[in-house]
C-alpha cells in the first residue's frame, strides 16, 4: 500500500487551488469519486486530506477528538472571530463552552417557542399576495432578530439589521477560495483587506451598541426572554446565579464582572453568535423553501402540518415536537444544501487515517458536501426525498453519512436552536402562503457558509 494517498494534480504555482476555487463543489466531488477514502490537496501553503468516508469523519469528530485542533489558516478569521466558540481551542474553549451551555439548555430552548413564533408572525405580516422577495435577505433579516432577542436579550432595530446584512458581504469575500490570497498578506492595504477591516469594525459598532443598552441589567430576571418558563437550567442548588437571565449576554456580561471574561473576549462571543447564529439558518431555509417550491407535493405536507401546529394559536415547543415530516424536509434540505459545507481539523501528531499516514500540522477536510451527496451512503442521492429520513431507513447509514451540525465535543451548540427555530418559521410561513420561486438556475459559492450565488426571487402566494 501507498504510504502517501492518491489525488489530482495541480499547477505548479497554485497547486489546486485554481480548481478548487473555480468550483469548489464539484471539484471535492469529482476528487471523492475519482481518488477514493482520504484524496490527498495541495490548497496552500499546508498539505491537505480530504476525508470521505464517514467511519473516518466519526474518528476525527468523535472517537479520536483530542488528538485534533482547529487548524488556523490565516489572519483574517482571527480578526473576525477572535477566541469565539467557533475558532478558539483547548482551555479556553472549555471554558466558554461551559459558559455559554445554560444558555442553549433544552429547557430554555424550549421556553423560546412563543418568542421565535412572534418574530415571525411580524416578519410575514406585511407580505401580500404577488409580492415577490428575495427570500435569503428576508430569512436573514428575520433570523438576525431572533438571535439578538433569544441570546442577547435586547431588540434590534431597523437600521441595525440593514447595517448587519450590508456588512456581510465584504466579510463573506474575504474567505472564498482565491489561491491568490495567499500571495497578499493580510496587512497590505488592498481594497478588499480595507473592506473587511472597515466591515468587522461597522459590525462590532453595532454589538458594542446592545451591550451599552444591557449594561446594567445582567442580574435583572425580566430581560431573559425565555422568562420564568426557562427556569431550571441554572444550576445545584445554592447556585448565587439560580434566579439570574440565562440569555448569553448576561452570562457573559456577569462573568466579566467576576474577572472570567475581558472586553475582548465578550466582544469575540457575540460577534461569533450573530454571525453562526443567524446565518446557517437563514441558509437551510432558503434552500427548503426553494426544494418545497420545486416539489408541490412535499410542500402540501409541509402546509398541511403547519395549518395543524398553529390552529391553536403561537407555537409551542410541543407544537414543534409534533411536526414529524417537516423534519424529514429539513434533514432532506441540509443534505442536499448543508449551509456548513465543509469542517476543518489539524492533527497534533501524525495519525493513521484510511491506511495512510496523514503528518502532524496537515490540514484535514470533512466535508458534508461530499458525504451527503455520495452513492456510496445514499440511494440517487442528488433526488428530492423526505422519506429517506423515516426511522427504518435512516438507521441503514453510517451515523456520519449525515452531519450539518458537526458531532462530538465541538458539535453546534446552538443545534436544538436552529431546529425549532427553523421549523417555527416553515410553519408561520406555510401555513399561510406558498412561495415559487422565479429565479435562474440555483449557483452556489462558498465561503465561510454555503451561499446562492444570487437573489432568491420568491412569488408569494396566499394559501
């Protein structure tokens, strides 16, 4: 057996970058068909295995975790994120995990139905029939609100938001396959490198501004918005914290009283939750509603159930709970549109990974892209099937053929959020219209998440 494994060759200057860049998408898949379980890249300046077998991603993930880091590819992801939950590592990623765990109990989570529902039954008031919106701004302008309300525990007001989604862009460039990048530092006053330095500080004026409105009222219990049905995820008893807000803010706002927590560190956490919170889901259910627009049949189920969960009036968590096949739609869209498209990893040490063995400081890829859509795990799998998530058939799989929110220590911590959230906002939405969409051809391009390449026109309808 080869000690070094297979895969395409490149230029002599940008290696695979080129190809990668000019289709990201089809060129992992093409290497997964043509090279087998681990493909060997060269994407930059660090080797790079791409991982496509699941047992392997479940080792990574899972099994072998502390043997991985989170790779560190350029300056620019630490400017944006800093020490936040998605790029920070060992202690210090302990320690802001178990800060940030009350927040995202199951029973807070649960409290925040009526407050998801609200929000969206806001968004949608003021759309009429024959209107047509670009779904993906609406989604996001609506998810932005949620995360701020839920986590922060402040509104958000109008000009906030637009000034959020217009600052997305400049950020979202920054980290699209480019082999060039490589070649310009970081510090060089390109336009691109000012537009990302100008909108990180544009988006951190704005969380600098809800925690100036919230300073101050971290320990008063009315401003969680979960109130007093999230109660019970505070602690032992005797906890000094048992009756304080359990919204983010307030758990990082008190820890930085205590000395846990710096300006900075705050600073990182939030600008991380606004970012990953809103905008993976703001992405799965832009490519729901496009997949239920070009499959009637599917959405009349999603409808049907919607017109089920609300006859009683705002959703509940047990409302949602019920919603069985709205799920299936969801897993369907998030394996065939996952917005996280790939993860990346570092081992600390050389490992041994399908035969080969992958050098310590390598760059490892598990990408959900390539393993959703894969025959090998799953039966024509570029079709449109819900059903595929009824219980008998999903246990066939490999436990990592599917994996949108990552899995083990590091798994989304904000999952059951996305969840109930995601599936509040079918319901508002189907129950009342239908949505066609009357774009081009879906594109895609990636970057941080897994972005259409254009608007997303959608003709509403009312039911």
């Amino acid at each position: 057996m080869s000690v070094t494994p297979p895969g395409p060759l490149g230029d002599p200057l940008f290696g695979n970058g080129r190809q990668f860049a000019d289709d990201p998408f089809g060129f992992l898949r093409a290497c997964a068909d043509s090279y087998g379980d681990v493909v060997r890249l060269n994407l930059g300046p660090r080797e790079t295995y791409l991982l496509t077998n699941p047992a392997d991603v479940e080792r990574v993930l899972v099994a072998d975790a502390e043997r991985y880091t989170k790779p560190q590819f350029d300056d620019a992801m630490d400017t944006l994120l800093g020490d936040g939950l998605l790029m920070s590592d060992g202690d210090t990623w302990r320690r802001q995990r178990t800060l940030a765990n009350p927040a995202f109990h199951n029973r807070r989570i649960g409290a925040l139905a009526g407050v998801m529902a609200d929000h969206a039954e806001s968004h949608v008031a003021d759309w009429e029939d024959g209107d047509v919106v670009d779904l993906q701004l609406e989604l996001a302008r609506l998810t932005v609100r949620i995360i701020v309300t839920a986590m922060f525990g402040a509104d958000i007001d109008d000009e906030e938001v637009k000034t959020v989604q217009e600052n997305l862009e400049p950020l979202g460039a920054r980290f699209e396959p480019d082999p060039r990048r490589y070649l310009v530092p970081d510090w060089l006053p390109t336009r691109e490198n000012r537009e990302f330095d100008a909108a990180i500080d544009t988006l951190e004026s704005v969380i600098d501004g809800i925690v100036e409105r919230r300073r101050g009222t971290e320990r008063d219990p009315s401003v969680d918005p979960a109130g007093p049905d999230g109660a019970g995820v505070r602690g032992p008893p005797g906890d000094p914290d048992a009756d304080l807000p359990m919204d983010l803010l307030s758990v990082l706002l008190r820890a930085r009283d205590r000395g846990e927590q710096t300006d900075e560190n705050l600073r990182d956490e939030l600008v991380t939750m606004l970012l990953a919170g809103h905008d993976t889901t703001a992405l799965a259910l832009t490519y729901t509603f496009y997949l239920l627009s070009n499959h009637p049949e599917a959405r009349e189920r999603v409808a049907s159930e919607a017109a089920m969960a609300t006859e009683g009036g705002s959703l509940t968590a047990a409302d949602v709970r019920e919603m069985e096949y709205t799920e299936r739609v969801l897993n369907e869209s998030m394996r065939l549109y996952p917005p996280v498209y790939t993860l990346f990893r570092e081992p600390k040490l050389d490992v041994k990974l399908g035969g080969y063995r992958i050098p310590e400081g390598s760059a490892l890829m598990v990408s959900q892209w390539v393993i959703h859509r894969s025959e090998r795990w799953y039966d024509d799998p570029e079709t449109f099937d819900p059903d595929r998530w009824a219980p008998e058939r999903r246990s066939e799989r490999p436990r990592f053929a599917f994996f949108p929110f990552g899995g083990g220590p590091r798994h989304c911590i904000g999952k059951a959020f996305s969840l109930m959230e995601a599936k509040i906002i079918l319901a508002t939405v189907c129950s009342r219209f239908d949505l066609d969409y009357e774009g081009p051809d879906l594109s895609l391009r990636g970057s941080l998440t897994m972005h259409p390449n254009h608007p997303v026109p959608m003709r509403i309808r009312e039911r």
